[in-house]
C-alpha cells in the first residue's frame, strides 16, 4: 500500500537505528502519548533495537482508556432505556464500567450495534424512525470533527431521533496536566499524529517553550517511529527544544483548519474527568447550548448507579507515566485481555493489552 | 490513538462523498473536512471521513532525510522496487 | 468462569472458547478421545482407523462472495477429517430452518452443497429438518458430521510437533473473514477478495503421498492462524517461530485490515491448512502442495523449537520478536 509500505522498509529502518545508536548518548525518557504509537511500538518490537540509554513511557492517550468508569456506566444505563438503539465504535464494546460492560449488556438483550462511522449511525437513525438512536461519541481532536459532522447532517436532514452522549477530550490540555503533575520527569514527547492532523503543531509550542521538552509529532509507521525518535535524540544532544513535524505526509503546522472549524460550529470545551488523572479544565467538550436537542446527556433522565473503581488497578498510574504495566500487581493474572479489570487491558491500544498481547522477548528466551 | 489510513480517491459522487481505495478495499468516505480532493490524490481516512490529504511534498521530503543517513544508490534501488511493486 | 452468561466471544475461537471447553464440556463428558482436543476423534471399530467429527455453520451473511453456507457445510466437515489424514466419506447434514426462510435460498445451499460434496468424494448419507418459529433462529444453521478412513501407519496430531520441525502454510491467510465481513451489514466495503472456502482432502492426501513424516496437519479457521498454531505449540510442548515476512497476505485482506484495525493472523480461514512436517521432508512437501491447486501459495512460514514452551513468537521485518498470543474475544473493527 502505497505511504505505508514505504514505511516498513527494514533497510531504511536499519538505517535509522544504526543512526539513533551513533548520536544518542544522554540518558533519555521519551513518552508516546498516542495509544496507536503504543501498539506500533510493542507490534515491532521497537524497544529491542533501541540502545539502552532511551526508554519509552506510554501516556494517556487512548480515549477508551481515558473514559471515566462513570462516563461508562452513565452510557450503559442509556443503552438500556427503552426504544433504544445504542451504536458505538467496536473499542467500546468490552470496556468495564463499574459493573459491567456494553458488550454484556449486548448479551442481556439491549440493542448495541457496533458502527464504523458516525455515517452508519445517522444509516440506523433514518432506517428506525421509531427508535431513539445515540451515538457513543469518544475520541479525540482526529473523531471530534467527525462527529460534529454527523450532528450537522442530522439537522440538515432533520433527523430528530440521532443523539450522541460525549465523551470527547481534548490532548493537550491532557499533556499540560500530566507535566503540572510533575510526577515523571520527561525528555521528549512522541506526539500524535492523527491528532495533529487536525490540531498542527502550535498547540504543543508551550511544553518546547515552557517546560523545555522536546517534541516531535509522528506518524505509525515503524519507520516514522524511529525517525520521530531520531529527531528527539538530536534535539535532546542538540540542548534544544522545539516542535517538529516528523509525520509531513499528514500533518501540516496549521493543521486542517476546515475540520477545527466544523468542531468549534458544534462543540465547545469543557470540563472533563480523565481516568486516573481526575478533572481536567476544558478538556472535554461538549454540545454547544444550539445542538442541546441532540445531547443524550440531557435528552435521557437515566438512573446511573454510583460508580466503583476497582481495587488493586494501576490504569491511573499507568496512563499517567507513573507506572508500567509490568509493575501493576493484576497484570497478567486478574487481569488479562479476555476478564479485563482495568480500561488499559481492554482497548486494543491500551498500554497493558499491547503489553500482554505483544509481550517483547529477549533473544534466549 | 486514532487508527487513520492512506486511501486513493478513485471517484468523487454526489454530497461530499467519494469512493477511496484503500489497500484492495473500496469503501464511501465524506470528503467534508477536506478542501478540492481530486481523483488518483490520496486522503486519510479515519471513521469513514477524510481527516487530511496525503502531503505528497512531504513524503519526498522525509524520503529524502533517510537518503542523507545512508547511501543514495541504496535507497535509490529500494524507491524502484516500490514502484514496481 | 468470570462470566456469567454466555457472551459472543465464548464462540469466537478464542480463550473464552477455551474455557468454555475446560470449564464446562469436559467435566461432563470427559474420557481420553475427547481430551485430545484434536478436531476429529480418532476411533477404533474392529481395528480400522476412523476419523469422526461434527461442526455446526452459523455464518451470517449466508450467501458471500466464494461461497455461502452450504458448501462451508461439507468443506469444513471435510477438513476436518482430512486434518488427521483420514479420506473423508460420508457425511450427515442437519437444517434448522427459521419459519419464512426462502425455498430458492434453499435450493441454492443444497445445491453447493452437491458441488462441494462430488468435489471432496463425500456423500451425503443420512440428515435432519427442523422448522423454527420465526426469530428462534437467524434465516439457516447447518449441522454436519462426517466420518473419514485412516490408513494404517498415519499418525497425525496436533502433539506430534518436534524440535527442528518446519512449518508449512497453504496460502495467503484471512479471506474468508475478509470476504465475509466485507458483506457485514453496517460495515459494506466492496473487495474484489473472494472466500477460500474449499476442500482440503485432496491437498492432503497429495502431502502424504509424499511424505510419512507430516506431524500435524490444522486448518487455520476461527481464530485465526495464530490461535491454531498456539494450540499446536501447547499440544505439542513445544515452541513455534514464524517470520513475519514469509506469511502471505492478499492486498484486500491487508488493506481491510489497515481500515479496520484487524490482525490478519486473527481472521478466520476456510481453505487453508498449517503442516509441521520433518525438516528433512519439508522442501518435498511444499513442492507437492505447490501442484495442488489449493496449496499453489504454500510457503514454509517457520519452525518449531524448545522453548519458550507452549508459545509462538513472530520474528517481525525490524528482526525483532514477539509473542504472539490466541485471539481473546471477538476483532471488532475499531477507530483507535
């Protein structure tokens, strides 16, 4: 496939390891934010051929991840209202509230269809005028503008039985959390690339300028990765910090201003809780007061249950930097991809199932 | 966090939508977050939307940092076999 | 069981199967053919080696493109047979029907069903109707049993694999699932990727005609072939290395799984076969499974070795390796 094969060329990827071996001498802690960097990361085994003195942190960015357990639970008790219809992305499926999931629900009988866009959403609305039909809406900046799409469709058309109940967050007001914390000590951030897609470059200037931490935004390719971490040794022998673009197929400095447009038309930011970092000031963001009538979170008057966390879970620290799933005491044994306990097993692209599933070996195991 | 794919637009329809190659699959994708698509340029295609063209000035761009890493012949000869392929 | 209820994944091939089959089945109907755990039963009648099995065919969309429901009916039952190197011979068919089920639909699965049969040499001997209420079931399910004559001297097992052993794939991997999934509703994209559905007997019976040193033979179908040769590698006790370079995978396939976010090694197959087969021997057996038409993109794709135990690593393009594990639950297709 062409702008992606490319990208896994193993003589170009030699290459650039051998190039990372000859300048990289500082100890180093990079953090890939995006939770698909994650997966590409542990998939090839990107850590193997890395010298030792570079290590890489996973950080919270996986929305599934990131949803709160009572973001969860409230979605669930909407599934299960009568007249219906609850469509989702299939990452959604498996991920535990406090005491279940959509995917058991599916099983108790309540109407959850799994969609591969919001396209087929608004399909199910207008095929069951009868039916009240919401959209699970979690993603970041790279879903958010598809989203609002949807929502304006709906009105052109005016479609009155498509809802959507958000859960969308913003990153880097996430990354500006995590840095005020200041629980890990960063060299560099991996920034994401589809995200950036949308956003450009400027919105992660502060953290080159006010944190001194370099960042490089980066495709998924394995060769975009190594390249990505190519331009953060340099920068970090170099004393610089600055925002790079290492993903220039993609992302452009602007980013896709017609898509930020369409977002800031529909949604407006807001409050938001993030799992294991708590309530982050306009993180999230939600209907504008205009878009009220498609708000699942104000249409549906659901009894949610109090929320529970489960004891002995390291999400939080985990999608914090803090922790690494190895070091999570349920790792692998209560908790496994097929009886998650925490999000970062479920999510394909949480820290831990990437972990679990493409567990890294040593030669000589 | 955002599974996106490289797609080819290989027919504009009716309402902002466009048939768009991905690997062997075709599938509708909405162009509305994307400004004058043309048919043969590529897009990526996140839920069933075009989030962004494919830089193809870029690409060459970074293709061309890698040439400076190591030896031009040999990047040279790997560009061919792509295009062959 | 952590679950209570049965949910969609417990059928998916996956872990959750697993359990289901230790926890459950194999309490109550245990003895020493059944642990096993093959996909056929060996059995003893009078001192003649015979093949038994049985599989049921749930497949939505019933009709796809390379096949439909009918002709997966007798290929997977005639797979599994030819998996312990039997030569398939008679099968049973059972319908349950849902109320309002078109006759022409019928007439079109029972009619691939004679194709597939006259193909593999099987005959379809005996059979059972069922008529259910509408919504008891979707549209048609097919239940088939087949039996199949082993040879005397052919042992063939899924414990068999040996230290040094090569192992052998027939094809390019995930059609099937591809195909299928491409018809989904909700989820259509058009590919011109077809079902690979097809019966394997012949392929095999070439293999042994060549080699006595063929170890284990499985058809890669739920679960992909990395469950499959998980399960191999925990039969055998032993250790499988594949490379990822050398698994074949259609454009269409790896495209729809770029799209979607699917692993290949997790999507279903419905005409392909894994051999672990004597190194000695293993240049001699692509060779033949080259000729046959089901095997024309054979390629020998790994080996098996000591340890880690029960594990399958994947040596990927970078040189580096990684476990690969069994497919826990269902692959939805997802955004992130």
């Amino acid at each position: 496939m062409r702008y992606l094969s490319e990208y896994r060329d193993p003589t170009i990827a030699k290459k650039l390891i051998e190039d990372i071996k000859k300048i990289s001498k500082k100890p180093v802690k990079f953090m890939e934010v995006c939770g698909t960097h994650t997966v590409s990361i542990s998939k090839n085994g990107i850590r193997q051929v890395l010298p030792e003195n570079i290590s890489l942190l996973s950080g919270p960015g996986c929305p599934v991840c990131v949803t709160a357990n009572g973001d969860i639970d409230k979605a669930i008790a909407i599934a299960e209202a009568p007249g219906v219809i609850f469509t989702t992305f299939g990452d959604m499926m498996k991920v535990p509230g406090s005491y279940s999931s959509l995917s058991e629900k599916s099983a108790d009988g309540a109407d959850i269809r799994v969609v591969y866009s919001t396209l087929d959403a608004l399909k199910i609305a207008k095929n069951n005028p009868d039916k009240k039909v919401v959209f699970f809406a979690v993603g970041f900046e790279t879903t958010a503008p598809t989203i609002a799409l949807s929502i304006l469709e709906a009105e052109r058309q005016g479609i009155k039985n498509y809802f959507i109940y958000s859960v969308h967050k913003m990153v880097p007001p996430a990354m500006a959390a995590l840095l005020n914390l200041g629980e890990v000590k960063l060299d560099g951030f991996i920034c994401p690339g589809h995200v950036s897609a949308i956003i450009g470059s400027k919105p992660y200037e502060f953290i080159a300028r006010d944190h001194k931490i370099s960042c490089v935004i980066a495709g998924f390719e394995p060769i975009d990765i190594l390249q990505s971490i190519s331009m953060l040794v340099k920068q970090v022998e170099n004393g610089e910090a600055k925002v790079e673009i290492g993903y220039k197929r993609g992302v452009s400095s602007l980013g896709n201003t017609k898509a930020q447009e369409v977002m800031k038309k529909v949604f407006e930011a807001c409050d938001a809780e993030w799992r294991g970092i708590g309530v982050i000031p306009e993180s999230g963001l939600s209907l504008r007061t205009n878009f009220e009538g498609f708000d699942a979170s104000k249409i549906f008057d659901v009894d949610v249950p109090p929320t529970k966390e489960h004891l002995g879970c390291s999400c939080g620290e985990i999608l914090r930097g803090v922790k690494l799933p190895y070091d999570c005491k349920l790792f692998g044994k209560a908790c496994t991809p097929e009886n998650p306990i925490g999000p970062c097993m479920v999510s394909t692209e949480g820290s831990c199932a990437a972990y679990y599933r493409y567990g890294e070996v040593v030669d000589g195991v | 966090m955002c599974l996106a794919v490289p797609g080819k637009v290989v027919r504009l329809k009716d309402l902002d939508m466009a048939d768009v190659e991905i690997g062997g699959v075709e599938t509708e994708v909405g162009l509305q977050l994307v400004s004058d698509v043309k048919v043969g340029e590529y897009v990526l295609v996140h839920a069933g939307y075009a989030i962004n063209k494919i830089d193809e000035e870029g690409a060459k761009e970074m293709m061309k940092l890698f040439e400076e890493i190591g030896e031009l012949d040999e990047i040279a000869k790997l560009r061919e076999n792509d295009e062959i392929s | 069981m952590n679950h209570d209820k049965i949910i969609l994944a417990h059928g998916s091939g996956g872990k959750l199967s697993n359990d289901l089959l230790k926890n459950i089945f194999l309490k109550d109907f245990t003895n020493p053919i059944l642990e096993k755990l093959d996909d056929m039963a060996i059995l003893n009648l009078n001192g003649v080696k015979v093949a038994f099995t049985t599989d049921s065919y749930v497949v939505n969309p019933i009709f796809f493109n390379g096949g439909d429901i009918g002709k997966l009916a007798i290929c997977g039952t005639v797979n599994d047979l030819s998996m312990s190197g039997a030569v398939p011979k008679y099968i049973s068919a059972a319908f349950v029907i849902e109320e309002g089920f078109p006759v022409d639909d019928l007439k079109k699965i029972t009619g691939s069903m004679r194709k597939a049969a006259e193909e593999a040499g099987v005959e379809i001997v005996t059979g059972d109707t069922k008529v259910v209420e509408k919504g008891s079931a979707d549209k048609i399910f097919i239940n088939t049993a087949g039996i199949g004559l082993i040879e005397s001297g052919i042992d063939i097992s899924g414990s068999n694999a040996k230290v040094g052993d090569r192992v052998i794939l027939s094809g390019t991997i995930g059609d099937h699932g591809i195909a299928i999934m491409s018809r989904r509703e909700g989820l259509e994209f058009k590919t011109g990727l077809k079902s690979d559905c097809a019966p394997l007997n012949q392929l095999v019976q070439d293999m042994l005609q060549v080699s006595e040193k063929i170890r284990c033979l499985r058809d890669p179908t739920r679960g992909g072939l990395a469950t499959i040769l998980n399960e191999i590698a925990k039969q055998s006790g032993v250790s499988i290395c594949i490379k990822e370079e050398k698994i074949p995978v259609k454009e269409g396939v790896g495209g729809a799984c770029e799209m979607l976010g699917f692993d290949p090694l997790y999507v279903a197959n419905e005409g392909k076969l894994i051999a672990v087969v004597d190194s000695i021997d293993a240049e001699k057996v692509l060779k033949a499974m080259k000729k046959n038409k089901y095997g024309k993109d054979s390629q020998i794709i790994g080996e098996i070795a000591e340890s880690p135990k029960g594990k399958v690593l994947l040596k990927t393009f970078l040189g580096t390796r990684r476990i690969i594990d069994v497919l826990v639950g269902e692959q939805l297709p997802r955004i992130c």
